[in-house]
C-alpha cells in the first residue's frame, strides 16, 4: 500500500477504534477483571517489585539508553558517511522515538480523561466518559485527569518505526514484533495497575504508527534520501 493510502486508512482506523471503544462497554468488562469490587484493589499493586521495575522504571531505563544509542549512531553515520543505505531509516527511528511520545504526552494534557482507578465504579471519584463528552458542572472543575491515550507504552510503539530501518522481510517482521510485544507489556502492566483501559493502549498504539507514517513521507522528501525512499509499506 502506498505511504499515502496507507496513512489515510490508519487515520480512518484511528477514528473508528476511537468511535468503537467510546460506544462500548468492552473496556469495564475487561478491566473488572483486574479489579477486587470488594477489597477495592487492583490485582498487581503498582509499587510491587520486582513489576515495577521490568515494566515501568527498567524498560524506560532501557528505551531512554537504546533512543540515545540511535542518536548517537544517526549522527555518526552522517557525518561520517558511513551505513549510507541505514542512514534513512535510522533519521526515522530517532524521529520516531522523540515525536510518538511528544505527541501522545500532548495529548494526554488535552484530552481529561480519567485512568480507571479514577472512575467512581472503581473507588474513583470521576464519571464514565467519551473523549468527545463533556463534564457536568459538578466534575468539571476537579483535578485535570491525563490518562489518554496510554503514554507510557508509547515509547515501546515507537519501536515499531524500525520496520523502516531493516532491508529483509525476515527483519522487518521481527522488528514488529519486539516492538509489539515491548508496547503490550508496559500497556498491559498499566492495564491490570488500575492505569489504563485496554482502549488507551490500542490508541496509543494506532496514533504511534500513524505518526511513524507521517515522519516516513517527511524524511523521504528529504533530498538525499529520495534515492532510497520506499514508496509502499
């Protein structure tokens, strides 16, 4: 599919995932399933360790140290002239790692939407809501919420712009697939801390490559990269 085809039609998937999960209730009966109704606790505490660390501080950690080796390599790359068929997809990975959580940070200050364990069904004291609705007056001037989308599993998704790093279709497909499995366990950890609906994570991961897609028409705009742009993903 062309960059551009495929851009529009994630918008579209973006907008109708977003439609979906705002209409329905499969996000409560998943997260009942995380949730104690009569101790009032989540199933996983989210300052136990060792979870803690694997899923949230460690794998920052880690993401934080691999973003800056990419950096590192990009710039060593161009100003040395070296790894010229990489230097592309290298561009959209450092790229990637900076705007997919800059955007999705930006969103989540915008949008007021409460995590679950700030809903009244679970002991919170905020509404059920639409990203679309709007607050009674009676919620409307509490706390400013910032629960969506899921940022903290944005940083994994951004991995998935390593699809346009590598040259075989063995590599692309199993850069895909650390990048999901790196992006659904943080997503999931903060599912079942009482954190994040499975809906944040699924849009979180969309928008990621919605936004990886964008970069990737911008880079190959780029006049040193039109030799290696790749028009079909």
């Amino acid at each position: 599919m062309h960059i551009d085809k495929q851009i529009r039609t994630t918008f579209v998937v973006l907008a109708a995932v977003i439609l979906f999960f705002g209409l329905s209730d499969i996000d409560i009966y998943l997260q009942d399933q995380f949730y104690n109704f009569q101790t009032h606790k989540w199933i996983l505490d989210e300052s136990l360790q060792p979870w803690r660390f694997i899923f949230y501080d460690g794998i920052k950690r880690a993401l934080l140290i691999v973003g800056t080796i990419f950096i590192i390599t990009y710039l060593y790359a161009s100003l040395k002239g070296k790894l010229k068929s990489y230097q592309k997809g290298l561009l959209i990975v450092v790229l990637s790692s900076i705007l997919v959580p800059t955007v999705v940070g930006g969103l989540k200050k915008t949008t007021n939407m409460p995590c679950p364990h700030a809903e009244i069904r679970y002991n919170g004291e905020m509404p059920r809501t639409a990203v679309w609705e709007r607050y009674t007056p009676e919620y409307a001037n509490k706390k400013q919420r910032a629960c969506w989308p899921a940022g903290h599993a944005s940083a994994g998704f951004a991995l998935l712009s390593l699809y346009f790093l590598f040259h075989s279709k063995r590599n692309k497909t199993l850069s895909l697939i650390a990048a999901m499995v790196v992006g659904w366990s943080m997503g999931i950890y903060k599912m079942v801390v009482g954190d994040h609906f499975l809906s944040h994570t699924i849009i979180t991961m969309i928008l990621a490559w919605l936004i990886i897609l964008i970069i990737v028409k911008f880079v190959n705009k780029i006049p040193r990269y039109k030799q290696t742009e790749e028009p079909n993903v």
